[in-house]
C-alpha cells in the first residue's frame, strides 16, 4: 500500500498535500496497490474528499500533541502508523514539513529514502526515483533497495489530478509521544500568501535601492495575489524580513511564476528559485545573469516598469 501523508497548518491542509496526493494515487496505480492517506491532528476540511484525489481511505490520528508540527513526534507517529497500517511507500511533500519528518521517519524504520524526487519512480528494473541534485542544476536516479520506502516529492513537480471519488475516514489508534518542546506562542507573518505555499511570488533585489522602495513590490503582489520574496542582501541589510529570501542559504521555492525585480540572478540566489515554472526578470542591466535563467525579461528601470505593469494588471 502507498501512505500519503498529509500536511497542514492553521488546521487547512496545505496546497502541496493535493500534488502529493495525486502522486502517490498515480503511483499506487503502477504497482498495483492501493493508495491511503495519513493525517496526523485536525483540520477544517472535511477529509472524504480526499477521495478525490485518489485515494480511498483517509486514516487519521486525532490528538492535540499533533495540530502544530513537531518534527519528533510527528515521525514516531508516521513510523507507528506504516508498521500498524503495512504500507510499503510513504509518500511526503519536500517541504518544511517532509524535510523535518521523512528523515526521521526513514531513520526508525530503516527505509531508503529519496528526497526531493521530481518523477514517478522507473520500477522496470528496481525502484528508481529521479531526483533533483545541485540545487536543480542536474537530476540523479536512485535505486531505493529497502523493503519500506520513502519519496519526499518536490513542489511543482506533478500535476493534480481530480478523480471525482470520495474516501472512507477511519481513526487510527496508535500512541502518541509526548511533546519534549512545547510551542508557547506563534507570531504570525504578516502577508497575504505564505511564502512556501504561494503561486506567484514577486521578488525584490538590492536594485530597489532601500526599503522605501518596497511599496511597488507590495502593491504589484498585491493585484496577483502574491507572496513577496527578496534576494540575501536585501534580509542582510534589515530592508526585508529574513524569512522572506530566498536561495541557496534561504527558502528554496517553486512557485508558478516568480517575478525578480532589481535582481542579478547570482547562482545563490537561483539555487532556490530556479524550479519555478515561470520567471519573468525586470532588471536594467542587460547582461545581468538572470536574463540567461528568464522565461520572460524585460530591460527597463524598476521604478518606470514596474508601476506601469501593476496599472496594467488592475485594469484585467
Ligand atoms: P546585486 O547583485 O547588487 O544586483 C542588483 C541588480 O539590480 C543588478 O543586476 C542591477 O542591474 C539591478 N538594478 C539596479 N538598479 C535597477 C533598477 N532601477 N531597475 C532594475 N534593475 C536594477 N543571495 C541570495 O539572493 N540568496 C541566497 O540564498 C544567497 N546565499 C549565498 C550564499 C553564499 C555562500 C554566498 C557567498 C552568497 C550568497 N548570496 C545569496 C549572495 C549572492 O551571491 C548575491 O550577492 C546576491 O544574490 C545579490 O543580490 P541582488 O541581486 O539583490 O543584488
């Protein structure tokens, strides 16, 4: 059986839990076996309609140890649940969350483990799972041996598919560890779309000059429902929020179009944002590197095109 484990937060599940979904249901479907998802806590959405995605049963453990992520309980209670359900795959997003638990999960039940695969496994000769190495610069197959194995699936890497079908929801009873930290407040992010979630994400570099300048970032994500990004200088300098760069040394995205204002486009910096589908880069140099890694560029002055591009997207 493929286990899918579902991520949330603010008790949503999260967007990359539907990719992962339809993932593992495609992939239950090439070896023949069912598709089942795990969520550990509670979540506002009604769980039958995961069905929809694939799978036919939704197996939840409800405990209050389990609404916020701790990387440590969140593992034992995910190896628990494979041994109790006999799942041969554990399928998790590549994201903060998987990052945190597969590893851990992967550790306790002594289970190969690829993380940040970009494809369904080649099962003609083994179980080959392509995965992104270098920061995307090349692919690396891997052969997992173990008799549990894990995938951790890179956002962005496959498509959601809608089945129409509903789930079963059955509680899964297994103990859960008590928490060795414990979460005494949450300061929440300003912002409209977080950052890791977001579809669209425009991004400032240190060609905006200073902070002051940060309104047309705003305003432009604001008319596309879009988080805002910067590149490591612009954190450096306090101009933005550290957990807003991305790069090699910060958040590594793939969102569907990423919009780089006033940036260079150092390999650092496209570590972490050189999967998005789509990147459009405004910058008035046109030798700046980005250009090369740019779907769509335009040379031009940030502080002439960007407020024109906004003007134009209000009128849509
Ligand atoms: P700059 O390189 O100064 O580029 C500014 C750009 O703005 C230029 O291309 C310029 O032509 C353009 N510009 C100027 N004025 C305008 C205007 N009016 N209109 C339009 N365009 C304009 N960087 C990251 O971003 N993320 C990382 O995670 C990261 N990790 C690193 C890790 C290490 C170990 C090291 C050594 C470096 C790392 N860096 C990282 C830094 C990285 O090498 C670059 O220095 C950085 O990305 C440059 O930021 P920038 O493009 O904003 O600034």
């Amino acid at each position: 059986m493929v286990l899918i484990f579902v991520d949330h937060s603010d008790s949503e599940i999260k967007k990359s839990s539907y990719e992962v979904l339809s993932y593992g249901a495609a992939l239950a479907e090439k070896l023949g076996t069912s598709a089942e998802a795990l969520l550990l806590g509670a979540v506002k959405d009604d769980l039958a309609t995961l069905g929809n995605y694939g799978v036919s049963k939704v197996h939840q453990v409800s405990n209050d140890a389990l609404n916020n992520l701790d990387a440590q309980v969140y593992a034992r209670a995910v190896a628990d649940a494979v041994t109790s359900l006999n799942a041969d795959v554990i399928v998790f997003s590549h994201n903060q969350t998987g990052k945190a638990v597969a590893p851990r999960v992967a550790a306790r039940l002594k289970a190969g483990l690829v993380a940040g695969a970009v494809a369904l496994p080649d099962t003609s000769n083994g179980f080959v799972v392509k995965k992104n190495v270098f920061s995307g610069k090349a692919f690396a197959n891997v052969n997992i041996t173990s008799a549990i194995k894990i995938i951790s699936l890179n956002p962005n890497s496959f498509q959601v598919k809608q089945t129409g079908g509903t789930a079963s929801v059955e509680q899964l009873n297994i103990t859960v560890s008590e928490p060795k930290v414990k979460v005494t407040s949450v300061n929440k992010v300003k912002g409209e779309v977080p950052l890791t979630e977001a579809e669209i994400v425009v991004s400032g570099g240190r060609g905006l000059k200073g902070p002051e300048n940060w309104k047309m970032v705003e305003d432009l994500a604001h008319e596309l429902h879009a988080a805002t990004a910067c590149s490591r200088p612009v954190a450096d300098a306090g101009w933005r929020p550290h957990h807003e760069h991305v790069g090699q040394t910060g958040i590594q995205i793939a969102p569907n179009l990423y919009i780089a204002i006033g940036i260079s486009g150092a390999i650092q910096h496209l570590a972490g944002v050189n999967r998005s589908k789509t990147i459009v880069v405004i910058n008035k140099d046109p030798e700046a590197p980005f250009f090369k890694a740019a779907d769509y560029g335009i040379v031009g002055d940030a502080f002439e095109v960007v407020p024109k591009l906004t003007d134009e997207i209000k009128k849509l």
